[in-house]
C-alpha cells in the first residue's frame, strides 16, 4: 500500500500464500512482482513452483527455463526440473539436471540423493549407491536414503550391508514401515526367518493394511514349509488388492504343495496375468 510497485513485497507475499496452499493468490502475486521487475528470479521460481502444486507441470517448466535462463546457477530450479523429469520417466534428463543443481550447489544433499533414484532407475546400482553415500555424508539425518541405499545393496546381493542400512534408517525414523519391511526382506534372503517375521509385524503395526509386507509374511511360511499359514497371508494380500501377482504367485505355490493342483493352477495364470514371469513358467509346466 506504501509502495504499490514493490516487488520484493509481491514475491514474499505470494510465498507465504504458498505455504498457506493457497496457489492461486500465490500465482497471481508472483505474476504482478514479475510485471513490476521481470528479472525477479525469485517470483519466476516461485511462480514455476506454484504451478507444479497445481500439476501444471507445462507452465511450471516454462517458468523454471526463464529462471535458469536467466540464473544459471539457480540450484532450486535445477533440482525442481529434475523432479518433474523423474516424474515424466525422462531419467537421463532428470540426471543432467540433478547434475546442474549439485554443480551450482555442491553440498545439496536432496538433489544428490533424487539423482541416486534416478541412477537406479537408470539401471545403474553402483552409480546410485555412490550418490546415495554422498547425500548421507553431507546429512547423515536423511533417513530416506538410508533405506534406499540399502535397497541398492540388496539389489546387489549384499544383505548384511542392506540390514545395516535398514537399521540406520530405522534409528532415525522407529516407525518406518517401509524400511521394516525391506529390512524383513533382506534377512529372509538371508534365511533369517523368524528376523523376517519380526520385522514385516512390526511395519504392520505401523501400517495395518501394508500390503507389501503382508504378501512377505506369505514368503516367509513358504520358506519354513508352512504352507497352510502361507495361503492365508497371500489370501489376505489378494484381498487388498486383487491385482497382486507376487500374491497369487505365493498362494499358488502354497496350493501346490497342499495338494491342491487346479487351485494353484488357477493362482499361477492369474499371477502371469498380471505380469509376474513366474507364474506362467510354473503353469507352463505343470497345468497345461
């Protein structure tokens, strides 16, 4: 009101509108800054911000390329276009963006670890396990990379650097479900079952419904030739979710071994037909 083309006042008012999610306000306050002073770098990415809150991921784009356009080493923006990227599966754009936000901001940790997802994407392990690594040395707090850098490892085979991983993830974050799970996960692979068990109940506990963890628990009885615990747990993952291929795969193979024929069977194409390879070598070879 004192000074009606000031527009620092539009861009900070459009960020507290922001974090007030109130996106629209926010854009237009962005936009008036703009008029004001069109090399506002600030509402630029603000604005390009605000529309990715509201999925205008087109416009969004449009507002990151005029503010790297104009700063070239606007690590935010860098970083908010290699999200978008990922998002769209462009993964070696989104790399050569995550490159050019960690090169304008060396110790930017969350853009050395999105980089690490993408790298994994990519198909490159050890590529991802190196950014990972870094990301953690510049915030050992990030307890999201923890868990995923020992999905990496356990990619690789390497499950007791995986459960170290998991358990440091976990310390910093006990209720971590996702992370319990893939810790469950690694000490099945490593025959650890009542480990496995313990830990796929307790991101249950976390997570009543988590389904992931469920069908897991159906691996675990599978492994200790429980078969008739093993259907009941893939039953109850089939019935969140109907479209579980890894469940019909384990309930299928739980109905084999309990002499039922036709209901693995039965199981196993289901589980080929929603895309788990298994399932059709299994009725491939001993239903047709």
């Amino acid at each position: 009101s004192f000074k009606p083309n000031f527009d620092k006042a539009y861009t900070n008012r459009a960020f507290s509108r922001y974090e007030l999610k109130t996106f629209d306000a926010a854009i237009e306050d962005y936009t008036n800054a703009l008029v004001i002073n069109p090399l506002n770098t600030d509402a630029m990415f603000g604005k390009a911000q605000s529309f990715y809150a509201v999925n205008k991921k087109d416009s969004c784009i449009t507002y990151l390329n005029r503010t790297t356009f104009v700063d070239e080493k606007n690590s935010k923006a860098f970083y908010l276009s290699g999200q978008i990227n990922f998002e769209l599966g462009n993964y070696k754009s989104a790399v050569s963006d995550y490159d050019k936000a960690i090169a304008a901001k060396p110790d930017f940790a969350y853009a050395y670890n999105d980089r690490a997802s993408t790298k994994k994407m990519l198909g490159d392990e050890d590529g991802a396990i190196a950014d990972y690594e870094k990301a953690l040395s510049i915030d050992s707090k990030l307890f999201f990379a923890y868990n995923s850098l020992g999905s990496c490892k356990r990619n690789k085979g390497e499950n007791a650097l995986a459960i170290d991983s998991y358990n440091k993830a976990i310390a910093l974050k006990p209720d971590y479900y996702i992370a319990l799970n893939n810790r469950g996960t690694a000490k099945l692979n490593t025959n650890d079952f009542e480990g496995a068990l313990s830990d796929f109940n307790a991101a249950l506990k976390q997570k009543s419904n988590y389904i992931l963890a469920i069908n897991n628990i159906a691996s675990v009885y599978i492994k200790k030739k429980e078969y008739k615990a093993a259907a009941d747990w893939a039953d109850k993952a089939i019935k969140l979710d109907a479209t579980l291929g890894s469940a019909y795969l384990n309930r299928g193979i739980a109905k084999q071994m309990l002499k039922d024929e036709d209901g693995a069977c039965a199981d196993w194409k289901k589980a080929a037909e929603f895309g788990v390879s298994e399932g059709k070598t299994y009725s491939a070879g001993l239903c047709d």
